[in-house]
C-alpha cells in the first residue's frame, strides 16, 4: 500500500452565464482582498469568456487561479462560436472546466468530446476539471456507478498524464446542482472513493491517490466542513453560492 497522499485542496467557482466584465473583475478583486490570509488552499474562479481577459488582469500575482467553462478541441479554424485552448491560455486561464451537466444536457455534449476536449485542454497546458455526475432517475434506477463509470471511462481515454494534477474529476450529481438538495457526505464520500478505486484501476495506485476529486452541487457555507472532512473529497466546485465573494470566500475557508 503506498502512503496516502496529501492532496491540497481545490475549491473552484463557476459562474456559469453571471457577470459582466466589470461585475466580474469587481467580484474577482473583493475575493482576493477577502482570502489573502487563506492558505492551504486552491482557489479558482471560471468566469464567463467576455470577463476572462479582465478578471485574469486583477488576478495577475493573486494566488486565485482562473479557468474557462468549456472550450473547443481545435487549436483553431472555421467553428462560428467556439473557443480554442490556445485563447484561453492567452487569455491567462490555467483551468478549464469541461463536461458540466448543464454542458451534456441542454447543449448535447458527448463523452466524446468531452474526451476530445480534456485531450486538447491539456496539450495546450491547460489543467481539465473533468465533471460527471448521474441523474436523479439514474441513481433511482441504481445506475450511478455505472454511469459513472462510463463517463470517465470515455471522457479519459487515450488520456495520458504528465502528472496527476493535470485533470481535476469534479463528481456533481445532476439532482443536486442548484436545487439546494446535496448529496449526503457519506453519498459523496462512497462515490468518491469508487472513481479513485476506478482510476487506480485504468491508471496506478499513485496517480489514483494524488488526484483531487471535487464535490458538486449545492455547496454551501454551511455544509462545506463536512464534505471536505470525507476522506476522499478534495474540494469543491460552487455554482450558486460561488457568486457572492462573502459566501465564496466563506467556502474558501472551508466553512470556519
Ligand atoms: P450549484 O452548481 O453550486 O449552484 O449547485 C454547481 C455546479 O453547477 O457546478
């Protein structure tokens, strides 16, 4: 058995379609000046493109790291719309989310290219929270590992790693993203330990045990202590609540 690895966690803000560029740089400057005595933690916050150039400029030399919402797996080319990895780079992102529910279900996004996507993300040295999650019928119909299993099945194959930081797996059950129901710890906590049990499978026991897995949906000030105190929840990633600094910064500090 190789020793546990300590993993750092990572609490991650995705603010979805909120915020104008300003809106957005405003936020980005208050939570900096709210958790600049926070260590210990990975901070990150996904702004709307239009807002990315502006909040990585306040960003700039802040330990609060910037991501995209998505991103298209070409490098570039004739596809009206879509954002190439390269651009978010430049634009000073380091993360990328990919594969969000709402991504897989109003925009029909497959675990194809979601694989497609992570494959790109990280050839351009961008870092992938990978999201996957069951529904509620799924979990009901007692699919949830399944599901889950095929998801990062396909969303990580031919995937290699340079290193384990290079994905971050962000498990948001589709029943509870903004509808304030969270899974229980012991819930999130049992399907957490299975994707690392699945990765030390596909890939190694080391790999498994460095990689954050992310808890999502409905996280809030008030139950971010006892997610992160399972062991195998790494962090989370926070819509809603993520969109006011006072609250974000709250979840920062991990519920104290
Ligand atoms: P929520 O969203 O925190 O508002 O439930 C989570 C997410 O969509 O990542």
């Amino acid at each position: 058995m190789t020793a546990m690895a300590t993993r750092i966690p990572l609490i991650a803000g995705n603010w979805k379609m909120f915020k104008t560029a300003a809106e957005a740089a405003d936020a980005a400057r208050s939570l900096d000046d709210l958790i600049r005595d926070v260590s210990g933690v990975d901070v990150m916050i996904a702004p709307p493109f239009t807002a990315l150039s502006q909040v990585c400029a306040v960003l700039e030399g802040s330990r609060i790291a910037a991501g995209a919402q998505n991103v298209h797996w070409e490098s570039e080319g004739a596809f009206t719309g879509e954002i190439a990895p390269g651009m978010l780079k430049d634009a000073g992102c380091r993360y990328v989310i990919i594969g969000h529910s709402e991504r897989r279900q109003l925009f029909g996004e497959t675990d194809q290219q979601v694989n497609r996507k992570i494959q790109a993300a990280l050839a351009a040295g961008l870092t992938a929270v990978m999201c996957i999650g069951e529904t509620e019928a799924e979990r009901e119909g007692g699919q949830t590992f399944s599901v889950l299993d095929k998801q990062i099945r396909l969303g990580l194959e031919g995937v290699s790693f340079q290193t384990p930081g290079d994905v971050v797996i962000a498990y948001e059950p589709v029943w509870a993203i903004g509808t304030g129901k969270t899974a229980t710890r012991e819930q999130a906590q049992e399907v957490h330990a299975f994707i690392r049990d699945l990765l030390s499978r596909l890939y190694d026991e080391e790999l498994a045990d460095k990689l954050r897995i992310l808890y999502g949906g409905s996280v809030k000030p008030n139950n971010i202590a006892e997610l992160i105190r399972m062991p195998d929840i790494d962090g989370a990633l926070v819509g809603g609540a993520s969109l006011d600094p006072e609250t974000f910064a709250q979840i920062v500090r991990l519920g104290d």
